[in-house]
C-alpha cells in the first residue's frame, strides 16, 4: 500500500475553510484516496473518496492533484463538530477495508 | 439500519483473563472488519471476514486472538490470557458487496490491568 503523510495537527476558525493536506507520492494507478474521520471516543466515520478526478459529497470535497501524489480535503465551512482527527488512506477499492490507518491529522476548530 | 453495534463498550479485566467481543454489523453487509486502536494511533487491521469466512488476518492477530462468525452475521473476537500490551479499543466495521465504503461501530475499549 502507499504510505501517506499528514500534518500532525491544523487550526481553523470556524466558518472558515478547513484545508487538509495528504502526501501520497508512491500511489499506483488502481488505488483511491480515501478520507475518514474520527471524533474523539467515536469510531470512524467515512467522508469521501477518488480516484483521479475531483469529488464533492454533502460533507466536504475532494481535490486530487494531477499527478495524484498528493490530496487535500476540503470541508468548506467549519464548524466545531468538525473538530476531530481526519485520517487519508490510499488503497485499491476491493481492498478498502482492510487499511491500516495513519496517525492522521488532528483538526481543530477554534470559535 | 441501525448502524454496527458492539458490545461491551468497556472492558476491565485483570491480566491473563480472557475476554470476548461481539460486534453486530450492518444487516446484509457480507464484509466484516476487525481493527485495534491505541491511544494516539490510528486503526490498524486486524482481520477480515466475507460471510462466515475468515479470508486475512493481520501478523498483529497473535496466536491468543481468535475471531469468528460462524452464521455470517455478527462476530466475536476473543483475547486469551490478556496482557497488558492489549489495552486498546478495539473497532468493528463492515461493508456490503455493492458499496466501496465501510461503516465502523463506536468500539469497544479495553483496559487489561
């Protein structure tokens, strides 16, 4: 699997955009991007995912740089209960269970 | 559909007991996941079952886990004589045949004094 790299942790004002950034640099051509995040003592919660192209769902979007080694996670208007660790994870899609998740980025939305 | 369940939600046992988790997935969902959490880390991956068959499991499933589900439906996972290194919350998740995506329980915390 390709591995992924996160900042360990980001600030954002509420209201505001929320940018998070993954490296994935030794991504294949068959393995998706894959965001989860995780509210403290809550399990994970998936949010979106892509391939190649650019994706946006109720809960935030998806922008996949052309060379797809790296992503960033948009969620437009932050609020406080977006406050929690966002995981990326690359893997092929059958395979998309079966991920070991990194230390993720740790969000926090500040009022 | 109620979303994947497991129980206990808290576990306090005393080293060398055993103790076994249940996890009930998603009605219909055939793919069931079993991940462990420690403090500050993200999920790792346990093992994984497609109906009743135990298809991958981790090098991190020592011979003293044992997981199950026997009827393709919910799952048990069992730690024999736990340690200390297996205080963790341990996470359920499941997936269904047409979807690309999981859906994980809230977990269940174990603390082994």
């Amino acid at each position: 699997d390709a591995k992924t790299t996160q900042p360990p942790s980001m600030d954002c004002a509420e209201g505001r955009a929320a940018n998070l950034p993954c490296n994935h640099s030794t991504i294949s051509g068959n393995e998706y991007v894959y965001w989860y995040r995780q509210i403290h003592s809550q399990g994970p919660q998936y949010i979106i995912h892509g391939l190649k192209n650019n994706e946006t769902n109720e809960m935030a979007s998806l922008i996949i740089t052309e060379d797809r080694k790296s992503s960033t996670l948009i969620l437009p208007h932050a609020t406080l209960r977006d406050t929690a660790v966002y995981y990326c994870i690359v893997r092929v899609a059958v395979d998309a269970g079966k991920s070991t998740f990194g230390d993720g980025t740790t969000l926090t939305v500040k009022p | 559909d109620t979303g994947v369940s497991q129980n206990p939600r808290h576990k306090i046992t005393k080293r060398g007991q055993n103790v076994t988790f249940r996890c009930d997935p998603i009605s219909e969902h055939n793919r069931l996941y079993w991940y462990r959490q420690t403090l500050g880390q993200g999920p790792e991956f346990l093992t994984y079952f497609q109906n009743e068959a135990q298809l991958e499991k981790s090098r991190l499933l020592s011979d003293r886990f044992s997981a199950e589900r026997p009827k393709g439906s919910f799952s048990t996972l069992e730690i024999q004589r736990t340690e200390q290194g297996d205080s963790a919350m341990y996470l359920c998740a499941s997936r269904g045949d047409s979807r690309e995506t999981q859906y994980f329980g809230p977990g269940t915390r174990l603390l082994v004094l």
